[in-house]
C-alpha cells in the first residue's frame, strides 16, 4: 500500500525532537520564557487577529461581527482566565522542568506539578482560550475561524509531535503519565505519579 508524501512528511517530523535545554537557572528560564511568550502573543494574539480584521472589514464581512459590551467583557475575562493558567504552567515547567516550555529549549525533566497533574496541556487550553478571547474582544468571524483551525492544527500536528518527543526523552515515565491524565479535559483529583 502506497504512503501518501505528507503522511510521510509527518512521520519524518516525529522522528526529530527537541533541543534540551542546557542548565541554567530558574530566572534566566522565565526571562527566556517570559520573551518567548510575548513574542508568540504578538503574533498570535495581536498580529494575525489585527490583519484579519482588517480584512474583515475591506471585503464586507464586517457585517456578520458580533460587537457588544458582553462580549468585549467576555473576552477580557477569557484572556485573563486563559494568561493565568498559561503563565502558572510555564512557571511550573520551568521551575520543575529545569528548562522552557518551547521545543528549542526543551524541559530536562518531565513536569508532573501544579496544572500538569490534573490536564496534560494546561498552556494550550490557556493559549486557545486567549486565542478565543481576542476573538470575542473584536466580535470578528474571521479570528473565531483563525482560532478554531488552529486549535485542530495544533491538535492534529504538534501535540502528537510533542509527545512523540515526549516519549522519545522520558520513556515509560510520560507513557504511564499520559494513561492516567488526559490531553483536553481535567481530571477532578490531582494524578499522583508516585501511587
């Protein structure tokens, strides 16, 4: 049976992992953290949506927004719920992983502390809700939609390669912590690794 070429792209891709992280200390983790993320929002939050808007608006969509007070307060308070357990899971990786949450700075250790213990991606769930967030903020279709394909394309591509490498560096330890703790949806009691 023939293998489709992205079929063979993507399991090319799972065969390339992270750059671990070289010791350092803590402060120096978050300040890289800290840059990495206010990059990533730039971009994600701020860029991308602002031209879609924009977009929006010059080809006649700007119609279908969803502009009220409610939903700008709706995105304030999405984008802040979402920041807090993004920020909050890249202290705990950083502080228990002894590295950054990015792939080219990889964890040294497997984070299983704070928000890690009841979901496996707490900053996704903190990233797509202020991706969702800004959509609401604008009342724009077009970041709804922006948002939305990304989230299946992060889920769909990146974490199976996340943990892919996450397998290939931790082994047995990640492979047992993924039985019992689920990608998307917490757990209601903390999962224990030592029981």
């Amino acid at each position: 049976m023939a293998v489709a070429p992205g079929e063979r792209a993507l399991k090319a891709l799972y065969r390339v992992h992270g750059r671990v992280a070289r010791p350092a200390s803590v402060r120096r983790n978050l300040v890289k953290t800290v840059i990495q993320s206010q990059s990533m929002w730039l971009v994600f939050f701020f860029l991308i949506p602002t031209y879609l808007y924009h977009l929006e608006g010059r080809t006649g969509l700007k119609h279908y927004r969803f502009t009220s007070a409610l939903w700008r307060a709706k995105g304030v308070i999405l984008f802040t719920l979402g920041w807090i357990l993004a920020y909050i899971s890249a202290v705990f990786m950083v502080v228990h992983g002894e590295g950054t949450p990015l792939p080219a700075d990889a964890t040294r250790k497997l984070v299983i502390a704070g928000p890690y213990r009841y979901v496996r991606n707490p900053m996704a769930i903190g990233s797509l809700a202020q991706g969702f967030a800004v959509a609401f903020f604008l009342g724009s279709p077009a970041v709804t939609i922006y948002v939305f394909v990304g989230s299946v394309g992060w889920d769909y591509f990146v974490r199976p390669w996340e943990e892919s490498d996450l397998e290939w560096r931790f082994g047995s330890s990640y492979v047992h912590y993924k039985s019992c703790v689920r990608c998307w949806i917490p757990r209601l009691r903390a999962y224990d690794p030592t029981g």
